[in-house]
C-alpha cells in the first residue's frame, strides 16, 4: 500500500489541517500518516489560538515516521515559524524525501493569520525549492510573487515567477472573484488551466487542505503530476457536489470527504 505524510496543524474541527489530511488520504487508497506542527483552537468561524510544537519534537516525529514507514509522498500544511520550517526542510532534505507538495498556508479561510512574517522568508528560501508542486491560493500567490493578480493573464506572469524563482511547479487556485474554480499550474515554463466547475456549497473550510492532500495522495500512486492534479480536482469536485452539511450552529462546515472510495485504486 503506497503511504504519505501530512505535515500541517490540527484543526480540532476536523474539517481542515491534519485532519482533513488524513481523511482524503484514506478516501484516496493511501496509508496516511502525520507530523503534527501545531495545535489550534479553531471552527469555520475562526482561529482563536494556536501552540506550536518544539522544534526538536517535530523534528523526532519526522525521524519516527521516515526511519520506519518511509512516504512516497509529503504534504506541507500549516507552518506558523521559522523554525519549524527550517527543521522540516533539513529533515526531508536528510531523508531524501519525495513528491513533496506545499500548500502554503498563510490565512485562514476565515480570515485569521496562521503564518508569522518572517516565516515567509523562510517558507521561501528552505522548503519551496524543495517541493514537486506549491499549491497557493490568489492571495499567497500575490505574497510569492509580490505582485497583484487581478485576472487569468496575472495568473499566469505569477505563476512562471514563482516557478521560476523557486525551481518547482506551482499550482495557483482560482477564487477570490478571479476565474471561479479555474486552476493554473505552471511547470518548467509550460502552462495548463484545470477547468472546474463552480459549485454553490457553502461548506469550503479546509477545501485547500483537501486538494493538495489528493495531489500528494496521486503522486504517491505514481500518477504524474498534471494526472495527479486533475485526479485532485474531480475528487474535491465530486466531494463539494456531494453537499453534506453536518453543521449544528451558524457556521458552515467542510466535509469534503463524503464520497465513497471511488478513488481508492
């Protein structure tokens, strides 16, 4: 059975972070497993507090997990500091890791910071030139390249210039009132759009957890990468159609897991 590790937060809601890593991952036919970096008290809502983990801990979950069930692939999730990025980039780059994915998670879809400033530098210099694929939205596509995209053509000028200025594919999703559920990744110079289409569900805390959870899932398998992502986006696709609300207060949740193993090959 081919394995992958997720590398992110808990979100103690359960719909984003390590959890909603470890459910698509096992929705996907993989063996999941997980280094948590943080722990967070959160909802759909917000983020009211975050603890990291010490340095040397993550760094002994990482030797645990790759001195015994070696991944075929790893997921980068919430990172909140420089050091913990800088134990993870020394630790995969010891190890030899493979088909890493970067999901460089900044804010919140609620709006709450979940990165420290100097931890974009960091995110930028250590664990990006490391990664098969980064998988940013609009807004950190913008913080990468330090430019403002405002339409498809931005897209495209942002994606080659991280591309190019972090030696990895990039993934930048569609949102944020620009090209609907239209993603763009761009790969050693070459573009391609993935088509989606938008779905009125209001449940999409953790949608971007969940995407690259399945690109990293799909590598795993051997899929090549644009395979990998087009298998990522029918899966979140079919999961978000499936609109399953299991949300008992005002807030909306994502359970974009409630599809039967169809993708478990």
């Amino acid at each position: 059975m081919k394995t992958a590790l997720s590398i992110a937060g808990s979100d103690c809601s359960g719909g984003a972070g390590i959890q909603a890593d470890l459910k698509t991952m096992t929705m996907n036919g993989i063996y999941a497993m997980s280094a948590i970096t943080a722990l967070t008290a959160q909802n759909t809502t917000g983020v009211t507090g975050i603890m990291e983990v010490a340095p040397d801990f993550l760094a002994q979950q990482l030797d645990m997990i790759f001195t015994d069930i070696y991944p075929d692939a790893v997921k980068i999730g919430m990172v909140s500091s420089s050091k913990l990025i800088e134990v993870i980039a020394e630790r995969l780059s010891f190890y030899r890791a493979k088909n890493i994915v970067v999901d460089p998670v900044m804010v919140a879809t609620s709006g709450s910071s979940l990165m420290e400033t100097d931890a974009v530098s960091t995110l930028k210099e250590k664990l990006l030139p490391l990664a098969a694929v980064a998988t940013p939205n609009i807004p950190e596509a913008e913080v990468l390249s330090g430019m403002k995209i405002s339409d498809e053509r931005d897209m495209v000028t942002a994606g080659r210039l991280i591309s190019s200025d972090f030696g990895c594919a990039v993934l930048i999703k569609g949102g944020h009132s620009i090209n609907d559920a239209n993603d763009l990744l761009c790969s050693g110079g070459e573009v391609r759009w993935f088509s989606g289409r938008r779905i009125a569900n209001p449940n999409t805390h953790g949608t971007g957890c969940t995407l690259s959870s399945a690109i990293a899932s799909n590598l795993a398998k051997g899929y090549d990468l644009e395979t990998s992502v087009k298998r990522a986006k029918d899966y979140i696709s079919g999961a978000l159609a499936a609109m399953l609300d299991l949300g008992q207060g005002s807030g909306p949740m994502n359970h974009a897991f409630a599809l039967t193993g169809e993708f478990a090959d």
